[in-house]
C-alpha cells in the first residue's frame, strides 16, 4: 500500500521539478511511519546502540529510527541514481554509485524526537532529507513535522511550507519577509523583545553548558523555546522564533534544515558570522545562529562574541 500511495504522491507532485517531488513524497512517507507506529504503540523498541563518541550522549537507537531510516534508503535505491547518503543512524552510505548520473549527496535526519516519541509526548517530532549536488551545494530540502502534517521545503525557488493531505499538498505558502508580515511576524531588532530557540532538553550536554556559557546572551529574551535540529530553521523561516540558536547540533540537524532559512531571506552564519558549508563528515558538530533579521543577528553575534571572551 506504501508503494501506491508513493506513487500517486508523485503522480501528484510532478508539477515540481523530479528530485523535489521525490524529496516532498519521501518526507511525506516518513511522516506516515512515524504516525502509523505512534497509533500501534510500537517503534519506541531499541534495536541498536551509536558506538564511538559520535552521540555517546544519545546512544539508543529506535525502531521508528531505523523504520524510516530504511524507507528513505530503499527510495534512494529505487531510485536508480548516484548517492551518498550521510544519515544519522547509517553514518555515511554509498547507493548506485556504480549507476551513471551525477551524484548527489543526501542528508538526512530520519526521525528527530526519539526521547519524546519512546515516552509518549507527542510533540517536536520531525523528519527531514535534503539533497545537494557533488560540490555540496543545496539543491533542495525537506523538513515534516509529524504532529502537524506540514513539511516545509526549500528550492532555488525559495522557501515554501506545504499542508500534506493524504496523497496531496492542499495549501501551500511561501515563507519569506512578506509571509512573515501578514502573519503579524515583523522582525524584532532587540534581543529584550525577542524569542530564542535552542536545543536544552538533554540538561548535561546542552541546557547546562549553553546557559554556563552563554547566560549574558540568553537573559534579555523575552521567550525560550528550548527545542532544535532541523526545524529550528523552519521556525525562523516562518517568523514563530525570531532566533534559532544551534549550539553544538549534530551535522545531519544542520544541513538536513538549514537550506530552508537560507532561502526564507532571513540571515544565516555560524557563531563567528561565516557562512555555514556542507560537507562529507556526518559527524561534525556545529555552531550555528539564523535570525530573522540582519540588526538582530548583529547583536546577536556581538554578544556571542562577549561570552565567549569571558
């Protein structure tokens, strides 16, 4: 039935370009899974340890991790093209590369969620892949967020956030400044008026250090959305947090999402205000700060700065 639905999903999607309605149905699938697990009460099973230090800090390994891990990699494989996948259960996957074609590197971050997903909280759940060619430019990318059903994707077209209803897209809009307008989102150029976002549900590796460090940076926002990875990006893209600050965020929660807030026109760079590059190592880790605007992201990297002269 999977198969079916796939293919009609990209029946439907064809008004896009090929790999952008195959990237579109493939998150659109891994939705499904997680939700179809959630209502089996099943996929919070451990099946797997990470070994090594890569993510010594959330070793376990789900069902719903590797389910959808694998749905992704048997699309790819179908497929019939060039890949290297640089997921974060796999690690780092050659596919068809005997196949001619050029090759395409995909990042993904199968199932982001699993704490919260073994525990029954349902929420901050999302899955997301995203495509870039062989020198490691973005050529499109997908974040689902499984509660909602919406996906937001990006493609040198821009950014856009899609309602997924069943094999179709029944709404979709274009995140950019104007979007951000309507909805009564207007950029907020002082921290003391603003909100933040940044990853601190694990206190030991992340809500600790980041409030030991960067205590003067935090203080002034008005709100603290302690959530991250990859749809941090989308939250700046559409204007809901006004900064996604990604403090040590593993490299697939990084350059599966990032595509979109960089096509969303809002501002991008890592903590020293260099443009952030994707690469061939799944287990980097990286700094990284989105805002929604350019006075803001000022700010924020000035204070940055401070903390971290201290």
């Amino acid at each position: 039935m999977s198969d079916v639905i796939f293919k009609k999903r990209l029946e439907n999607f064809s008004d896009k370009p090929e790999i952008l309605a195959r990237n579109l149905a493939m998150v659109a699938e891994g939705l499904d899974i997680v939700n179809e697990l959630s209502e089996k009460n099943i996929g919070w099973e451990e099946v797997e340890k990470r070994l090594g230090e890569y993510k010594n800090w959330d070793p376990d390994i789900l069902k719903v991790d590797k389910d959808t891990e694998n749905t992704y990699r048997r699309r790819l494989e179908e497929w019939g093209k060039p890949f290297v996948l640089l997921s974060e259960e796999a690690g780092r996957i050659e596919i068809n590369t005997d196949k001619p074609g050029d090759l395409l590197y995909v990042v993904c971050d199968p199932f982001d969620g699993s704490y919260l997903f073994k525990h029954g909280i349902k929420d901050f759940w999302y899955s997301s892949v995203a495509f870039y060619d062989k020198d490691f430019n973005p050529v499109c990318c997908c974040v689902g967020d499984c509660v909602s059903g919406k996906i937001a994707y990006a493609d040198k077209n821009g950014a856009f956030l899609a309602d997924i209803d069943g094999e179709k897209i029944s709404k979709e809009v274009k995140l950019d400044k104007k979007y951000r307008q309507q909805m009564g989102r207007n950029d907020v150029t002082d921290m003391d008026g603003a909100s933040i976002e940044s990853y601190a549900m694990k206190p030991k590796k992340f809500l600790v250090p980041l409030v030991d460090k960067y205590r003067d940076l935090l203080l002034p926002f008005k709100f603290f959305l302690p959530n991250g990875g990859p749809y941090g990006f989308a939250d700046v893209a559409e204007g809901k947090i006004d900064v996604y600050f990604a403090m040590k965020q593993p490299f697939v929660d990084v350059f599966s999402g990032i595509f979109i807030a960089e096509q969303a026109e809002v501002i991008v760079t890592d903590f020293k205000g260099n443009k952030v590059k994707c690469s061939d190592n799944v287990k980097t880790v990286l700094d990284v700060v989105v805002s929604t605007n350019s006075v803001l992201h000022e700010k924020i990297l000035k204070k940055i700065q401070e903390c971290e002269s201290k």
